[in-house]
C-alpha cells in the first residue's frame, strides 16, 4: 500500500491562527500551539505552518515561536514566512523544524536555494510557488500574498528551482485558495510533467475525492487549509482530520 | 542516559524534544570524555554519505565509537544516513562507512520510476517486521514510520533485516546486529510509532 501525504497548511497572522479565501478576507481560527497539538492527537502526515505576514511586514520568522511549534509536532514540519537568507534557514532547522519553505526569496535571489540545498540538504528545502491567473488569462507567479504579480512561467520557474536545488515544491493556486472548489489540475498536470521532485497540491480542496484527482494529475502529496479548520455548511471553526481507515479506504492505492 | 552524537550532521532539536517527551534522559554531545561515558548512543545523520563519513572523521570520534560499540558492546542506533553508516559503503559515495553490519547502501533502482514514483521516497509507509527486537516491544498495531531517502541498504545477510517496508518494491526500512541498530525512518517524526520505538530503545534496547 502507497501511503499519499495529507498535509493541513496552517496560516500565521500577527501570532494568530487565520484561513483565508483567495489569500484575502483572512477569519480568525484559533492558538497556532493548540491547533498543532490538536494535529499532533490526529497523526497527521505532515504539517505546513506559514507566516503570511512575515514578508509582507518585511519582518524575520518568529524563532520563538517555532521553537514552541516544534516542541509540539511529532510529524514532518515545515516553516515558511520571510526566509531570505542561509543563516536564518539555519535557524530554523536547528529549531526543530524540518523543511523551510521559501517564496518570494526563491524569486528574487535563486542562488539561495541552491545554498540551502548544500547545506542543509534538498529534502528540507521547499519552494513554494503562489500563481494567479494574470488579465490575460496566463498563469503566474506572484508573491506578497498575492498582491505582487511577477511574469515568471510557473512551469519555467519550477523547473529553474528544481535545478537550483528545491527538494519539493509547494503549489499554491491563489484563484481556488479557500473557495472549495478543487484544487487547479491543469495547474497541477503542467508543472508535475515537467519536474522530477515531488510536488504539493494546495489550493481548493474540498472533499477526499480532490486529493485523489491531485494525484491522478501528478501530484505527490496534497494540503488543504479550509478543510481541516472548518466544519461545513456553516464554517464553524474545528480542527478534523480524516481517520486512517478513511485515508486507507478511499485515497491510498493498493 | 542516550547519548546523541553531534558531528556536525543534521538536526538533533527533534530527536532531542521526542526523548524529553517520553522522559528518557538523553543528551547531544561532540565531547569525547562524554561519549566515552555513554551507555547507549544514537548515531544520527542527513545529506550526503560522504558528507556524514567525511564530518564524522573530522569529529575524531571514529576510533572512540569503534571501541564503544565493537569493543565494549555499546548499544547504538543509526537513523537515517546514521544508520547507512552502519554499512560498509554505499552507492552514493566513495568513502567507506563504519563497516559493523555486512552489506551495501544502494540507490532505489528503475523500477520505482517506472511505477511512475518519484526520488527521494519523502513519506510514510506501513513495515513489516522481520524478527524479534526490543525495539518493538508491545509496538502499536499497524505500524508506520516517516521515511526521507533516495538509498537504501541491502544488508549482506538477510537475518540482519528488522523490518521491511515497501516503495516501488520491498526494501530494508530497519536493521539490527545483536547491539547494533539502525532505522532508515525517522522515528523522531513518526508519531507514537516512533515515540515507542525511541523509548525502547532508552529502555529496553540491550
């Protein structure tokens, strides 16, 4: 049995846990410390924890913080939020956090991803590409959460990191985030069949049903935001997971 | 008391944390007077095998944990390329390795791609043991481990395999040699799988 990572995608704004819808409207959720101890009482596969604010505030990532994040997760961590240098990545991994995710850096200086490669290894090196649907229709990397629209290919761009060193990429279609309405698979089709590495889908799940399309279309593992922090129709806030057994029925292949 | 060698190689935070989290007592530490001292060593490593044999060589420690463990019977647990050390050398680079356990690392062959899967395996994946062992003492049901790696030991002599896991094809996820013990997972990062299996390792391991 081929077990697919399912990765909850916890967001980080001023301290507090948010969800966001399209990278905007951002509703408070909860203590980022309890919801990873939630998570941790679940057995999930992984987990992301992302600093929106971080860059945008132009500001460093929170080691405190992560320390306490890490202390608590028991599973694979990854920690992204304005990383932009070799020694804050350093940090981070003497943390306790196991894969550092870079954004907007991988962009506007390569040779980073590359020097964390060599030092810290490719497995904890995570290049995460945010894209949106330019006016013309284009697929695009963008940065800042979304506010910053570059002209970089997403394909072109993911093949460059790939080269430079990523270990994974991290997929994030900013169109479909929070909206429930599956994840972007011609997004996902046209940069798995160009890359070697592993690729995280992100962005729209809504039901198990999605993360196995993901799949289909080349993905190697999925994360979700909204699913795992709200129970629907109503949005209420509740942390969920989905049981091994569910995972085992209806996702893994045999 | 476990004693988590530092030689430079990899993050020792996580390992640290799991065996504060059980109440086993455990340290890190590069010192030779410490390590000489130690009851039970856990051997960790990440990147490249030549990094981690080159990095263990310039810690000066080689000749210490060969008397340790060969000469004295200290009980060691190789995670990761920690555990690829345990072997007499691997595929991904030139140097030898530790040499206590017979056999080779060796990279995941064609037909891993060929089933459409990709390189590192980066993930969980259920095992199957293959004897005995203290480490899996009252183990929870269905046991799974967190797994990051393109090489895989082949140990010479297959009593030496603990457990077994499946990528692709069936491949040695654990080893263990009386004493000497090895994990290609994470147990550190494996949940209460891999909290069970550090704790006897603190405890139980001999």
């Amino acid at each position: 049995m081929k077990r697919i990572r399912v990765i909850p995608v916890l967001l980080i704004h001023d301290g507090g846990l948010v969800k966001s819808v399209q990278f905007k409207n951002y509703r408070y959720v909860g203590d980022p410390i309890n919801t990873v101890k939630i998570f941790n009482e679940k057995e999930v596969d992984e987990i992301i924890v992302l600093d929106i604010s971080a860059t945008a505030q132009n500001r460093n990532p929170n080691l405190s913080l992560i320390k306490e994040i890490a202390s608590e997760a028991f599973m694979p961590l990854a920690y992204g939020g304005g990383v932009k240098n070799l020694e804050e990545i350093k940090a981070l991994i003497s943390s306790g956090v196991e894969k550092v995710v870079i954004n907007a850096a991988a962009i506007e200086q390569p040779y980073l991803i590359r020097e964390a490669a060599e030092y810290v290894g490719s497995q904890s090196v995570v290049v995460s590409i945010d894209v949106k649907k330019n006016v013309l229709g284009k697929y695009r990397v963008v940065t800042h959460n979304s506010r910053k629209i570059s002209n970089l290919n997403p394909v072109l761009f993911a093949k460059k990191m790939e080269e430079y060193g990523a270990g994974e990429l991290f997929i994030n279609a900013v169109d479909k985030d929070g909206t429930y309405r599956g994840y972007d698979l011609t997004l996902i089709k046209s940069i798995t069949r160009e890359v070697t590495i592993p690729v995280i889908a992100c962005g729209g799940a809504s039901v198990l049903e999605d993360f196995k399309k993901a799949i289909d279309y080349g993905a190697s593992a999925v994360a979700a935001g909204s699913m795992f922090v709200f129970q629907r129709p109503h949005q209420a806030v509740l942390i969920s997971y989905f049981s091994q057994q569910e995972l085992k029925d209806k996702l893994y292949k045999l | 008391m476990v004693t988590i060698i530092d030689y430079g190689v990899g993050n020792l935070t996580s390992v640290l944390n799991m065996f504060k989290r059980i109440g086993a007592e455990a340290e890190v530490s590069s010192d030779k007077k410490t390590i000489e001292k130690a009851t039970k060593l856990l051997l960790p490593g990440v990147g490249a095998y030549d990094t981690c044999v080159a990095k263990l060589k310039q810690s000066g420690l080689m000749d210490l944990l060969q008397k340790k463990v060969i000469d004295e019977g200290t009980p060691v647990l190789g995670v990761c390329v920690g555990m690829q050390l345990l072997f007499q050398g691997s595929d991904e680079g030139s140097l030898q390795g530790l040499g206590w356990i017979e056999g080779r690392v060796v990279k995941f062959n064609d037909l891993v791609f060929e089933m459409g899967l990709k390189v590192p395996h980066m993930g969980w994946a259920d095992v199957l043991q293959k004897k005995n062992s203290q480490l899996m003492k009252e183990m929870y049901p269905d046991p799974r481990f967190y797994f990051v790696h393109s090489f895989h030991a082949q140990p010479a002599n297959s009593e030496d395999i603990l457990l077994e896991a499946d990528y692709g094809y069936t491949f040695m996820a654990a080893v263990q040699k009386n004493h000497i013990a090895g994990v290609q997972f994470h147990p550190e990062k494996s949940h209460k799988y891999g909290m069970k299996l550090l704790e006897n390792f603190a405890y139980h391991f001999k």
